[in-house]
C-alpha cells in the first residue's frame, strides 16, 4: 500500500538523520514514489528519553531533589566528555543533557547523540557502558580523529583506583568522620548550610567516581568477555547488607524454638528476643545493621526518599523472613581467570565508591530534614516533607531570610508544587520518548498482556512460574513469597530486602547490570527487565511463566 511505502520512508529518513524526525514531501506517478523534500521537524527537538535515566534516578522526583542533582551529574559527564572533545566541545551545553518531564527524569538523546558522534563513537555507547547493550562499530576515520582524547579518558581509567583510594583518605573519610560527629538537633539554620555545603562540595568530587567506576566495571567485563556468574558481588552494599542480615538471623534462629520460628510474627519475634540476654545480644546485632547500611534507601539517588534508619520497616520484615525461610548460602565463584580477576578489581571499586556516594547523600538528606524540623517549629513550614519541595537556591534565600516576600508566597508555592507532583503520580503510563521541551500531557492506551509473550532483557538466568503482584513503591510488603512475581517499575539498592522475598522479578526499566539483577542473581531468582509499561500490562493474581534467560515473560492466564 502507498501509505505503507510513505511510512517506511519515513521511518529510513529519520534513522538515517540520527533519530531526528522529517517534515517530508513526497509525490506518486502511479508507480514510484518520488521523495521531494525532508527536513527536521524543528518543534519535535531535542528528543528526550527515559532509558538508564529511568534507572540513575527512578520515580517522581521533587525539586529539591533536582535543583542538586542536575548540576552535579550534568556538570561531571560534561567534564568526561571535555576531556575527550577538548575544543571540539565548544558549543554543546552539558546542563541540557537532562531534565524533567511529568516530574520524571530523561535524558537529552539528541545532544547525547551529537555527543557520541563528535567522539567518534556510536550513539548507543552510553546504553552499552550502563546496560550491557549490543554495541555497533564505529567508523574508523572518526574514531582515530579523537585517538588523543579517548587516551585520556583511558588514563583516567588506569588510575581509578589509585585516585578514588588517595580522595577516600584525604576526603571522604575524614568528611564522613566529621559529619557523624554532629548532633544535627544542635545546629542553626546557617550551621546546616555551612554542613550542607561541605557535602555538596565533597559530592561532586563522589559524583565523578560513581559515573566513571560503574562505566569502568561494565567496560572491562565487556571487552574481556565476563560472565556475570564468574563475578562476586558482595562488596555492593545491595548484597553486602543482604549477606550480614542473614547471618544475623541465623544466629537468632538457634535462640528460638521451631514453634517460635513459625508462629511469631515480627513484632512477637523482637519481644521474644528481648527476653533474654542472648537475644539482646541479636539485638545489639540488628541495631548494629541499621548503623551500618542505613543509609540505604528505596531510591538512593533521591535525597526525599527516607533512608532505613529513619524506616527500618522493610528491614525488620526481611529479618523475620530471613529467620523462618533462611536464604540459601552464597557462594563465591570457583577460581577466577586473570581476565575475571581484572573485572573484578572494578566491580569492588564500584561497591566502595556506591557506599561512599551514598553514605554522602544521605547525611545530605539528613542535614535538610533537620532543617526542616526547625522550620516547622517555627511554623515557616507546614508539614514534613515541604523543604523537598523547594529548591536549593531557594532554601538558601530562605536561610539567608533576605526575601520576605517569598516568604510570603511560599505556602501557596509549596502546595502548587505538591499539586503538581501529585497530578503526574496519577499519570497512567510515562512515555520512553518525548519529543519537545513542552509535551502535551501522555495519553494512556497500555492494553491488558493477555495470552501473550513479553520480551525483555534477561537479566538473572531461571525459569519460574507464580502469581503476579504488582508492587509501585516499598510501602507494599505484605503476602510476598516464593510463589510471588514482582512486577515494580524500576529497582534500586534498598528494593533488596523485597526482592530476595521473591521468586521472580520483572522490571519495567533496568538490565543485567541494575540494582534488582544483581539481587536477584545473589539468591538465584529469576528476573527479568525492561518490560515497558509492565505495571500497567500485568495485573496481582496473573499466572505468569517467566525465563530469566531469555528475557521472556508468558502470560499464562
């Protein structure tokens, strides 16, 4: 049919102008069809995408959130890229590279795009360094044009672990040593931004290791050709934690009865372990754990998200699990080759810097928070969870108290911003692209998976069949077993006490290398990610047959 010809010219015209769309002209004789004209359609510019910003900063985002994180990872990628560009950099704005849309973050595809290709290299290197995607050839004249520039970027690599060791003695540890030294009830408004600023500071710096170190480790174990079986992952905090809170409830579990074990609920469990010193002694354990890695959080990148030392719940529940279906044991890899060996060097640096970055943003987190107790003392603010809603510069005016005005206006702000986030939370379906810096508002038309194969990435090899829970945030915890399939729209490290509940996982966004598929790897659960809209396509109680290897998922009924 000619509408069909039309079409796939269309489609060919955008694919060979870098994705961009064609405002096209086209005439038919009856027999050929004769392109005329094409040219971009300049309002459908820049492209914006969901992919790996889905999955660097998931959920709705608050503007707090933002006003801090933009400019510290557009400001760093900006670094890498001058690094390798040199002068050929001049004209890009790296602040553009990201931005918000229906309070979600994406990622700029058409000036990545323009990017990669100044560098010589494909416009899916970004989506092969960060998921593990197939990777084409470059072409060779364009690639030898910026030989100098990927050298230094090759020397930046070389030293990663030198630099990142030398920055974590003269840095980060003596910041995070003076932060956690601070009573924070004890400070002013202008001490918490003077703290407040020495993290943002020392962020940055953590910022350039926790883009380079993963980039590192999924360069080598790609270019070496590393199964994800021949590594050890325990050196992530995702996996660390796991494996710590399971020999805490293994050492709990010689304390109780085997009636204990199965009757208690969690709360009954904690009063019978205080009951006698030996359970004290677990106690100290758990409080212990909290100390150690509470600073996990559902979405570690979003400093609104409160960390499990300020709700410890998720926790709790797992160590209840974790005491009446124990998990099974984690084995190490048998001997690794020298090639295994050398991506693991960069896998553990990558758990060390993802600690490092974390511990910072959430003691950043808790420097606002404290802020804000005061602020609600003092009747500035309304109700917990406001200052997440204002801007950093703002915060800083507020501080400052150099604009009575805004203060004035800040009430009726706070709740349009709140209006805001809440209208786009009941969005049905977040689009993948979008083209324009004002989109209209996404229509929804996700139809039911029913009698269906899905395709996503496989992610955590098993097959497994079980019934559906689709579960949208970490509030949802109850009647979760082996027979459970996880249906979540993105995973992050503090999703792992769900996840190694499970028996299977599917991931709307994510891909062999994301928070959710090295869980589900750690306790041999199948998963698989990437399936678009998979909250809106399944539905709790669907039978479902899931192949983690393959990256297929059947609807079964």
């Amino acid at each position: 049919a000619l509408v069909e010809q039309v079409a796939i010219l269309a489609r060919e015209l955008e694919n060979r102008y870098h994705g961009i769309p064609q405002d096209i002209e086209w005439t038919y004789d009856g027999q050929q069809l004769w392109l005329l004209q094409a040219r971009p359609i300049t309002t459908l510019q820049p492209i914006w995408t969901r992919k790996i910003a889905a999955e660097v900063i998931p959920g709705l985002i608050r503007p707090l959130t933002w006003s801090i994180n933009r400019p510290l990872t557009c400001g760093i990628w900006g670094e890498i890229f001058t690094l390798v560009l040199g002068k050929r950099a001049a004209g890009l704005d790296f602040n553009q590279t990201a931005t918000l849309h229906y309070s979600h973050a994406y990622f700029n595809a058409t000036l990545l795009g323009q990017i990669f290709r100044r560098m010589g290299l494909p416009t899916e290197s970004l989506e092969f360094l960060t998921r593990g995607a197939k990777f084409s050839k470059p072409p060779i004249s364009s690639t030898l044009r910026n030989v100098p520039g990927l050298l230094r970027l090759l020397g930046k690599e070389w030293n990663l672990e030198k630099d990142f060791a030398l920055d974590y003695q003269q840095q980060f540890a003596p910041t995070l040593s003076k932060l956690s030294a601070q009573t924070l009830s004890q400070l002013s408004p202008s001490a918490l931004l003077e703290r407040i600023d020495l993290i943002l500071e020392v962020l940055k710096r953590a910022t350039y290791y926790s883009i380079l170190a993963p980039l590192s480790s999924s360069l080598r174990q790609a270019l070496l050709r590393v199964q994800d079986k021949q590594l050890d992952n325990s050196q992530t905090p995702e996996v660390a934690s796991l494996r710590s809170l399971a020999q805490i409830a293994a050492d709990a579990r010689l304390l109780l009865s085997e009636e204990q074990v199965i009757s208690d609920s969690g709360a009954s469990l904690f009063t019978t372990l205080a009951e006698s010193p030996d359970g004290q002694s677990i106690l100290e354990q758990f409080k212990q754990f909290l100390e150690n890695y509470g600073y996990l959080s559902e979405v570690a990148t979003d400093i609104a998200v409160p960390t499990w030392k300020e709700d410890p719940r998720s926790v709790r529940r797992l160590f209840t699990q974790f005491i009446s279906d124990p998990p099974p044991a984690s084995l190490p890899p048998k001997q690794q080759s020298i090639k295994a060996q050398l991506a693991q060097v960069r896998l553990d640096l990558k758990g060390r810097v993802t600690q490092v970055y974390s511990q910072l943003l959430a003691q950043l987190r808790w420097s606002f928070v404290a802020l804000e107790t005061t602020w609600l003392q003092e009747h500035l603010l309304a109700e917990p969870g406001d200052i997440f809603f204002l801007e950093f510069a703002e915060i800083r005016s507020l501080v400052a108290d150099a604009d009575s005005q805004f203060q004035q206006q800040l009430p009726q702000l706070l709740q349009q911003r709140r209006n805001q986030l809440e209208q786009n939370r009941q969005l049905a379906t977040m689009p993948s692209l979008v083209y324009g810096n004002n989109p209209p508002a996404p229509v929804a038309s996700i139809a039911p998976a029913n009698n269906r194969q899905l395709q996503g990435i496989g992610a955590s090899p098993g097959k497994v069949e079980g019934w559906v829970k689709v579960v949208k945030d970490l509030q949802a915890l109850d009647n979760i077993d082996r027979q459970t399939i996880l249906v979540v729209p993105y995973t992050d490290s503090g999703w792992a006490p769900l996840l190694a509940q499970s028996g299977g996982l599917i991931a709307e966004v994510g891909g062999r290398l994301s928070h959710g598929a090295i869980v589900a790897r750690e306790y041999g659960i199948p998963a698989v990610m990437d399936i678009h809209n998979a909250i809106q396509m399944l539905h709790d109680g669907q039978r479902v047959r899931i192949d983690g290897r393959l990256g297929i998922v059947e609807v079964l009924d």
